[in-house]
C-alpha cells in the first residue's frame, strides 16, 4: 500500500495516499526505506515555510531506498539500485519520484539506514563551505550548532579538506562529540559570548551561521579581513545589527543561502561534487554519518518534538521500510 505523511491541521496523519505517479523524462522512481527529519520540515509543518512553486507538499528533503522505476532517458539507475537522494518534498512517504541528477548510489560500504543520514546535511555542507564561501586550504571556520546533523557533518568535511573548525553548542556533551568529530575550538553558547574565544584562536575566515538575529554582530567581530558570513537560518530572528563600518574596513561579505529552491541543476551539481569529492571518503570511513536515533514513521511526531527541543546530536532518521 503506497502511503504517505499528511498534516492536517497540525497534526500528522501516516495514512494511503494516491502516490507521486509515473516518473516522468530524467526522473526516478524510489521505494523509500528511510527519510529523515530536518529543521526545514518543522518550519514548513508550522506553515512558516511553504515547498517552492512544484515541489511536493508532502514534508521530507532526503530518503533512502531502492529504484523502483525509471523515466525515459534516465542511463544511471535500474530498478533495484540502492540509492539515496536530495529532494525538494515528499520524503515522508513509501514512494518518492525524483530528478535522476539529485540521486546518488549507497556509497560503499554503507547501509541504506546511514546513507538517508547524508544527502542533505552534505549538500548544504558542500555548497556553503566550498561553493558559497569558496573555502581554501587553511582557512578558518566558525560553526554554529554543532551538535546539528549538519554541524556533525560540516566539522568532518571541512576537516578533511583541511579547514580547521571552532565549533558552538549549548550542551557540553555535544561540545565533546564536536571535539571527537575534529573540531579544534568549541565554545558553549550558555557560558555568553563566542567572541573572546574564538579570537583568541586566531579568528576565522567564514561562519556558517543558522542563527541570524544577535549572532550577526557578533561574527563580524571574529572575521578575519576578507572573511564571509553564510548565513542559512534564522534560529535567532530576521533582524540584525550589521556595522557597515567593519564590513568595510575589513571586506567582509553577509551571502545569504538557501539550498532547496534552488533549481535541479544546481542541485545536480552539488550532487555530483559531493559524488566526486565526498563518496571516496565515506567510503574509507574518513566520513561518518552520525546518527542519533531512529524512529518509526507512526511516531513522527514524537521524533519531531525530540527534534524541536534540540535534544539530538546528529541526525533522527525514519524508518518507512524495510
């Protein structure tokens, strides 16, 4: 039975569902065994943050699973093929159909359970590490919630690729994870401001901030001349104080970034950076994905609330299944 995530009213119905339908042209089909929760699908859920013009209403930016049809055109997959696979909606459902260049095959060595746990977080890693902040060997980085599914992944990738990385969180358990994950500086938000801190570490060259609000002032005080602000959420509100005097005395940039809007295309690149650059180092474990805990699709919403409290380390997965 073809059966999938609907919100009525708030709450959250596990019920059948009519099924995304043929793949068409350069589309996949995927019979889902795992999905995972992302903050974007809380905030879509509260209704403060609608899927672009298109895109599936049904929540979900990642699954894991098996192909189970294919469009024409598609060279890449056959049905049977264990993938995983960045979408713009309708994950949280047992089909999914998807633009082939947005998929990618199971990288060695690895489940279907730890593979759901990768393509977001490592997209959005890629693309404002390397794309947007076009990071450079040696340079620094200031992270945000890292105790996050994406901070858990950013501290790794940026590690490997030879970016050091000072990491924030409010808990000290997740500050020892950041450490363990390759972090070099950690800061616990609790104890007040990062600044101090992370100059006396030297400053970086970019922060990756899903904060906004307050924060914003305070990571153009730690910028290095040249450095970059990618800002990818507002945790702490829309509103900032920026110092126009510092941006400009010290050539600073505030990029703005938002991954699923974006077209297939650019998706598609991301995806085949991360296939190229990425797959090789999970494949020798150098990557982990870390994976806080599962849950069956039937207690979404308790795994949601789990989420919402910050109480995860890493990423929550869901099982659809088997």
């Amino acid at each position: 039975m073809i059966k999938a995530i609907k919100v009525t009213g708030g709450n959250l119905n596990w019920e059948s569902w009519e099924g995304p339908g043929e793949p068409p042209e350069d589309h996949v089909e995927i019979e889902v065994v795992w999905t995972a929760i992302n903050r974007a699908d809380l905030m879509q859920r509260a209704g403060v943050y609608p899927p672009p013009p298109g895109a599936s209403d049904i929540l979900g930016l990642e699954v894991s699973g098996r192909i189970a049809s294919v469009g024409s055109g598609v060279t890449r997959f056959k049905p049977g093929d264990e993938v995983c696979a960045l979408l713009t909606g309708g994950g949280y459902a047992t089909h999914v159909v998807v633009p082939e260049v947005q998929v990618l095959p199971i990288p060695k060595g690895l489940s279907l359970e730890k593979a759901a746990a990768i393509p977001e977080v490592l997209a959005t890693a890629w693309l404002n590490l390397y794309h947007e902040a076009a990071l450079k060997p040696g340079e620094r980085v200031l992270l945000h919630a890292g105790g996050s599914g994406l901070g858990t992944a950013v501290i790794q990738l940026a590690t490997a690729f030879g970016n050091p990385v000072f990491a924030t969180a409010g808990d000290k358990v997740k500050l020892e994870v950041c450490r363990k994950l390759g972090a070099s500086g950690v800061w616990n938000r609790n104890d007040g401001s990062f600044v101090e801190a992370v100059t006396a570490w030297g400053g970086v060259d970019m922060v990756l901030d899903p904060v906004g609000g307050s924060y914003i002032a305070e990571d153009q005080r730690v910028l290095n001349v040249d450095g970059r602000i990618v800002l990818i959420g507002l945790m702490g509100g829309r509103m900032a104080e920026v110092d126009l005097g510092i941006m400009l005395v010290k050539r600073q940039r505030i990029i703005g970034s938002t991954l699923r809007s974006r077209t297939v295309e650019d998706k598609g690149e991301v995806m085949q950076a991360l296939y190229r650059h990425v797959w090789p180092l999970l494949a020798a474990s150098q990557i982990e994905p870390l994976i806080d805990s599962t849950w069956p699709i039937e207690q979404l919403e308790d795994a949601m609330a789990y989420v919402a409290e910050n109480r995860n380390t890493g990423k929550v997965l869901l099982k659809i299944a088997d």
